[in-house]
C-alpha cells in the first residue's frame, strides 16, 4: 500500500490534477475541462474532479482508500457558501480521503512563493492580486469577473484593442497596423466583419483574451495604439498590486510577489511597466512553476500536521 | 373587406407590433418578448412575429389576406446575409404580404424625424448613432454590441459605476454615496456582495444598465464620481454622433438629430453634455414617438409607392 495526495487547479477553462506521494514526488498529471462551478454547474464540476480522481488510480495503480486528500485550488473558493457547496458536492462521491479547499489564487501563491505568505499577481483570460500578510490576512484586488473589466488581463486588452479599431473604422481613432493584424488573427477579410464575430455566440472570453498576444506583439513592432494598450495594461496590473500591498502590507521593505499568467509572462513591455511602477515597493518574479504544485503542497502540509 | 399594415420593431427585450389602415390611422398594438434573432435564433424570431399578426388579426378582426405589409425594424437588419435569413423565415409563415425589412435605427430615425434623412442617436441598454444623408448613403458609428463597449449607452454607465465601486472598494479610486445608492439598488447590504450579484447568470444586461439611472440621479445630487461617469457618457455619444457627421453630412448647415433611449431622454446631463458639444453642429430632438412608428411609416410608403 502506498499513501498518496492529488493536487487540483480547477479553472474556466481546463482542470488540471497532480498526484504525488506523501514525500511530495510527482508520481503523475492529467488534465481535463473546465470545472469551475459557477459556470459549469455543480454536476459537471463534481463529474471532472471524479474523473480526475479516477484516472490518476487506474493509470498510477494506486487504491483510493489509500488516497489521504484532494487539495483543490478553485474560483470563488474564498466565500464560506462557495466552499460549503463544493464540500457537499465532493461527499457524494463517498471517498475516505479528506477534501482540502482554497482559492485558485491561493494555489498560485503558494507554488510562486514556496509558502502561504506575499502577493501572487495572475493575468491571464482574467486579473487578480491576492495576498496573504504575515497575520494570515487574504488581501484581493481585482479578479471580480470580465463585466467588471479585471484590468491589465487578456481579455481586457484583447476587448480594448476591438474598442479602438472600431474607433479607427468610424473616425474617432487613428487607425494603425494593430486592426490588420487583429483581423489577421480573426481569420476575417474586412473591419466590418468585427461586428459578426465578437457578437456570435459561439466567440468565447478565451476568443477575445486571444487578441493580447497580437496586441503585445505589434507593441513590440512599435504600433502606437497597442502600446498605449499594453501601458494601460501594465498600469492597472500595478495599481491591484499596489491596493494589496497598501492594505495588507505597509510600507516596509519589499513585497515578493510572483506571477502567473500569459501576460505577464509573455508580453515584456506589461512586465517592464509594471517593475517600473512597482520599483520600490515590491520584488517580482515571473513563475515558471505551475499553480498545481501549490494545491500538491498544502495537500501534503496538511498530512504533515495531521500526523 | 379593410387593407392593413402592420409595423414591428424588434429589439433584444422587446418586440412592439403595431397596426395601421391605409391612411395612417392606428388601429392597435400588440407588445411581446425578444425578437433579435442573432440571441433568440430564427425560430423564436418568426414565432413572436408570427404571434404578432395573428394577435393584431383577432383583436381587430380584419382579415390576414387584407395585410398589405409587415414593415420590420430589426438590429443588425443593414446586412444583406441577416435579410435573407429574416426574408426565409418569414416566408415559412404562408401569408401574401409583403415584408419590408429594415434596421431598428433606420424606423427610429424616420418616426423621430418624419423621413428617412438625418440623424438618430439610440442610447438605451446600447448604443448607436445611425444617419442616412441626402443621397441615401448610410453612416453608422458604434452599435457594437455591449463587448465593444457601446460607449454612452446604459450598460457602459452601469458597468462603469460598478468598475468604479471595486476599485474605491480596494483603495483605488474614491468612494463615494453611488457605492451605497447602487448597492440599495441591487438589494445588496455589502458591497462585496457585488461580485456574486454582477457575475450571476440570471443577471442580465438589462440588470447592469438599470444602474444608469442611479448614477443619473447621483449626479443630480452631486456626487462626483456619478458625475464624472454621466460626463464621460456624454462625451461618447457626442463622439458618435460627430462621427456620423463628419463622415456622411460634411460641415455645413446643423443636421437634424433625434434621440431615443432612457439616457438622452432622461438623464439632463448627459443631454445637457451633448448640446455643448454638438452646438455648432447638430439640433438635437429628444423624441416623444415611438420607433415603431416609423415602421409603420415606411410601411405605409410601400404601400403608396405600389399603387
């Protein structure tokens, strides 16, 4: 018999697992959907982390009895209500294993920073800042879905980038290369286009965060709309770091702070904009590790403290 | 036997069905769900018409073979594929009228103006400024769609007064009684609540841009950030309808503009916005008609020009 843990980074868009030992060796992954429950429903986000569960025994030959906890990392995870429904939902699967819940941002904080303790800035489809104080105190800035804009995310810069082409197309904004490469990317011969293809049905967030590469990448080029975008972007990323360090940090020496995301990882003019205006008051680092890993140890941490 | 017209204008909440005998005298109304066909399919689309006909041909009692024609203003009607499609669904209907279809903005702009020359600002839960110029020519700026921003329009107000909100929340902007005043709105007793209210499904558009008024009615009372918003709401939809002048009328004498949408007709500011900017350019109507009734007008000069 041998004592295993699983590690989950549930997200809107896929659902990655982990497994390892008690000892933190990786003995696997899988990945699959999307399984963030507002979304989804709570029947499908159950199904996902079962599958999950499942294929990593199958494929690794383990027992589930055998299976000491499921350390999730999921969206909205926060709120007590959230966590009580995800908990009720996983007892139906009627395991032994202890269920572990913390917020996907959480997750990410501890796989950048080895430890629940600093800011972890994620700027992918979406943005947050989300700190942990040396009391234990959570600080969020940001991360309240796309109607609320998350500032400085892909989709954010993905929609800026159509807001100002349609400006250009009506006068109201000078046009640049950055349409062209935009309706490159769309697969779309005309601007009028734009129109069909940001309001069907089937264009997802995902669709339009697609855009902040091409954004970054004709910033690099030069074009001037897309590196006012791309400023802005790095801008705002730095003002919801900025807020949790405000609040929750003081101003003594720096903050580490690590970061997750294709735009934060990818587009060098966002990073360079945000050491700018972070410069005093915060040490960045970009992530190379997965937010998975994070779920993996305080997965284990909990075995630890339970023995 | 007694020849009729019916008039329809269709809009993403609505759909307003109203007929008329061949002199222009109304006989009666009939008012149903959505009938945009790019969110309820064609389906629902020819079944709320279709409803439409029938009901107005009961409640009457005239006769279906008597319908002369259905005159139709329906968003996103301008594009030859999206004819096509609403001509084939109505067709499957087995009546002999004739369909004329047109655009929301176009039916807006002749029962605002009387013809179909000048210019319509729409700022409902969206927003367009739609112009047709002396020869005929069509000029359109913004109408997007709520992604895009709709910039002036019900929703970009509502979601603005929430953006706002998060970040006075978070230390980054100053907070304000519209934080208190939308949150009484949305029958919320914390502000955090927000997050599950905005990114709730069955919070609609409809839901964010209802926030418009509040921040027209803070602004009354001077709040500053209510202020700066209705401001800034102003600018746009000036900013469309410069567009559409600049474009398609050129700079001589002022065009005729009239306005449709709860923001131009009810909040002063925004229209108080607006007549500074455009002075010079455009006399500006706020309109006490119905759009549907330039359907029906158009319907009726079908109906002149066959004979």
């Amino acid at each position: 018999m041998m004592q295993w843990v699983i590690g989950i980074d549930g997200g809107g868009t896929k659902t990655v697992g982990c497994a390892a030992d008690v000892t933190g060796k990786v003995l696997g992954w899988v990945e699959k959907g999307p399984s963030n429950y507002h979304i989804t429903g709570v029947a499908k986000f159950t199904a996902v982390i079962a599958s999950i569960i499942d294929e990593l025994a199958v494929s690794l030959n383990l027992k589930k009895v055998d299976l000491l906890v499921v350390s999730l990392g999921l969206a909205g995870a926060d709120r007590i209500r959230d966590k009580d429904i995800v908990i009720g939902a996983l007892a139906g699967l009627g395991l032994t294993c202890n269920y572990l819940i913390n917020s996907d941002a959480k997750i990410a904080l501890v796989a950048g920073l080895g430890k629940a303790e600093g800011i972890v800035l994620i700027a992918g489809t979406g943005s947050i800042a989300y700190g942990i104080n040396r009391q234990g105190a959570v600080i969020r800035a940001g991360g309240w879905g796309h109607l609320a804009s998350d500032e400085g995310s892909g989709y954010a810069i993905g929609r800026q980038a159509v807001v100002r082409g349609i400006r250009a197309a009506e006068g109201r904004d000078k046009a640049t290369v950055l349409m062209d490469m935009i309706m490159e990317y769309a697969g779309l011969t005309s601007w009028n286009d734009m129109i069909g293809y940001i309001n069907n049905q089937s264009t997802s967030k995902g669709n339009i965060a697609a855009f902040a590469q091409v954004v970054g990448d004709a910033a690099k080029q030069g074009d001037q709309v897309a590196i006012e975008i791309v400023k802005q972007a790095g801008d705002a990323l730095a003002s919801l770091v900025e807020s949790v360090i405000t609040r929750g940090f003081g101003w003594g020496e720096p903050v580490q702070v690590c970061m997750y995301g294709g735009i934060v990882t990818n587009i060098l003019m966002v990073r360079e904009r945000l050491e700018e205006a972070l410069a005093k008051r915060a040490n960045l680092v970009a992530c190379k590790t997965q937010p998975v890993e994070g779920a993996v140890r305080l997965g284990l941490e909990w075995v630890q403290n339970k023995v």
